[in-house]
C-alpha cells in the first residue's frame, strides 16, 4: 500500500469514528492546497475530493485533467465541466445520509450553493480531520523537511557574505530568494522577513528600503520549500562590533532557546513546552518583551498544529516537527529572535537545522 493510500485509509477510520458518512474538500485557486497535496500527491490550485467508505473521486479541470490521471493513482480521476458548485448531484448520487467540508478552507458562499443542492445528505462543517493526520510526520515527509532546512542552512551562509553597510533590507530578501530558487528549492517557505536596527523589534517586519548600517541588528526569519515541504530558520547577526547589550540580549535568547530544546519531548503539553523559554526571559526581566509562543508545526504549511504557547491545548507527539523561536523585543532599539527546528522524539528531540548560534555572529 503506498503512502496516499494509507492515509486515505487513516482519513476513512477518522470518519467512521465521528460517524459521518463522506468527505468533501475543495481546493480553489490554493484554498486547500496542502490537505489535497496531502491525500493526493496532486499540487494543482484547482481539485475537489469526494471520499465514502468505498469510493474516492478526485475531479478537476481541464487544465490539471491530464496531469491528475497521472498522477493520482488511487482516486477515480474525473473531469469537472461547469462551476464547482456541480459537484452536488454527484454528491446525491451516492446515496448517503451526510458528507463533512472542510470549513476553515471552504467560503461561507460555496457551503451555502452546495448545502442548497443537496438533497437527501446533510452538508456537516468541519474542521481538522485532514490536518490532525498530517501532525504526525513519516520518515518521507520529514526527510523533505531536513532537504529543505539544508538549503535554508546554506541560503544563510551565502547571505552573511552579502550583509554590509549600504545594502537594503529588500536586496537582502531578493538575494535569499534568487539563492535558493538556483539551488533546488521550489521556492520560499514564506516572504523572508529581513529587519534591520531598530525593526528588528517587529516580529513580522516586511523589508523595506531601509540600508544596513554599522552597528546594526540584522533579523533574518527564512525558509525553503522544497517537495512541497517547508523550512524556516531564524539568526540575528550584527553588522560590525556587537554592544554590551546587543550581546546581553543575545545571550538571554540563545539560552531561552536552548533550555526549551533541552526540555521538548513527547507527552508534553503545549504550555508545558513554552514554558522553558518563557521563564528563562521572564526571569531576566524581559517578560513583557516576549508575546508570541514559543513555536509551531512545520510541514507542508509554514504553520501547522501543534503550538508551543501558553494558550494551546496540543499534546505533544512522538513524530512532529515543530519550531523553537523565543525572541526579545524591545521597541526603539531593536530585538533577537533565534529559531531552529526539531522533531519530537519520545525522550527527547532531534534538531534538524544547523546553522551557527552559539555566539552573536559579527559581520
């Protein structure tokens, strides 16, 4: 049995377990994009999934119809004419007494013209079915998660050589992005975020034309995609000779970091991985400088289940891959972020990514 048929498998207990009858997911224009990817191995930005307990249907357009019948090999393949909207008779043809949507992906608009066509089967909104499958990552998707991490790996290197006084936060993000487009990436995880001096401070900075200066910070948050899967790292460096407190900031971080890396394993409660990093910043006095969570998943969106925050409610499992990434913000002056990625393992973890921290890099 191949991967897509197991978890097509896995996808049908889930239902039979909640007692619903079939699944719906739409995939328009990316709506869906990674839970069709998931299921299918089918990357197109137009796809629906009609799945019972004994058939499952994928229909699509004729711009995807011939890649998808040869692509994906469990499904009938099917071309859809007309509006997407006519996937309801086929949907009453089945016969059955409900079918679950996808209702975080799918607009209030399309839940509403498909429940309307609907004769005999309830249309049941739903949230989660696909993506608490893809919590726990295989040996294949973590493998593609450690070949993305490596070319981000090495996009780091090569952008240090190119960080000095002068150049823009923007010439900066378009070299992360030339680099790891030549050297095998699909293309970017997310739009690198490349903050400088007193932006390092926001958490998610777009790059401006903002110039490098001696002296500053540089933030750079970044990450590959390749076989659909994500990375993403985050360093912060300094251009030239570190201060006092550049370097005490640094400190504080690296060592948050590290003792929620040293703490991470299976079992855990969301809070329970958080909390390392957040007392250790705490306790150094910078507790109201530290306001988002500790991490999150990783896989085929840049941000999946579980959270590491002290708001979640997500256990821990052997198998996920998540994001360590505590930082200090400190408005006016500028802030550190340092951010790695690790599986969960059932003592511990394993880091995946390995590019240097130990100290507060100078360039």
């Amino acid at each position: 049995m191949n991967t897509y048929a197991i978890r097509l498998e896995r996808l049908r207990d889930t239902l039979r377990r909640k007692k619903l009858d079939g699944f719906c997911l739409v995939n328009v224009e990316g709506s869906d994009r990674s839970n069709l990817y998931y299921l299918t191995g089918f990357s197109g930005s137009f796809g629906v999934l009609i799945i019972t307990k004994d058939r499952q249907i994928f229909l699509t357009d004729s711009r995807y119809i011939t890649r998808a019948k040869e692509t994906v090999l469990d499904y009938e393949v099917l071309e859809l004419k007309g509006r997407v909207t006519t996937v309801a008779p086929r949907i009453n043809r089945l016969k059955i007494k409900n079918i679950a949507i996808n209702a975080p992906t799918t607009s209030t608009w399309l839940f509403h013209q498909l429940r309307d066509r609907l004769k005999k089967t309830r249309l049941v909104p739903v949230a989660g079915l696909v993506e608490t499958l893809r919590v726990i990552k295989d040996d294949s998707e973590i493998q593609a998660i450690e070949r993305a991490i490596q070319l981000t790996d090495k996009a780091f290197e090569f952008i240090l050589g190119k960080v000095k006084p002068g150049v823009t936060e923007r010439e900066l993000s378009w070299e992360i992005e030339k680099y790891i487009r030549t050297h095998g990436g699909d293309g970017l995880a997310f739009e690198s975020i490349v903050a400088t001096g007193a932006t390092t401070a926001m958490p998610h900075y777009e790059p401006q034309d903002r110039e490098v200066q001696k002296g500053d910070f540089v933030l750079f948050d970044m990450g590959a995609k390749v076989d659909h899967y994500c990375a993403d790292l985050t360093r912060t460096v300094v251009v030239g000779r570190a201060s006092a407190e550049q370097k005490k900031i640094y400190k504080i971080v690296l060592e948050a970091q590290e003792r929620a890396i040293r703490n991470l394993r299976a079992g855990l409660t969301s809070k329970q991985a958080d909390a390392p990093a957040r007392e250790t910043i705490a306790q150094a006095g910078y507790k109201k400088n530290f306001g988002h969570g500790t991490g999150h998943g990783l896989g085929l969106d840049v941000h999946e289940s579980p959270r590491l925050s002290p708001l979640g409610k997500d256990k821990l499992q052997a198998g996920n891959v998540v994001t360590v990434e505590p930082g200090i913000y400190l408005p006016g002056w500028g802030g550190v972020r340092i951010e790695d990625v690790a599986v969960v393992e059932e003592k511990g973890c394993r880091v995946l990514t390995q590019a240097p921290k130990k100290r507060l890099i100078e360039v």
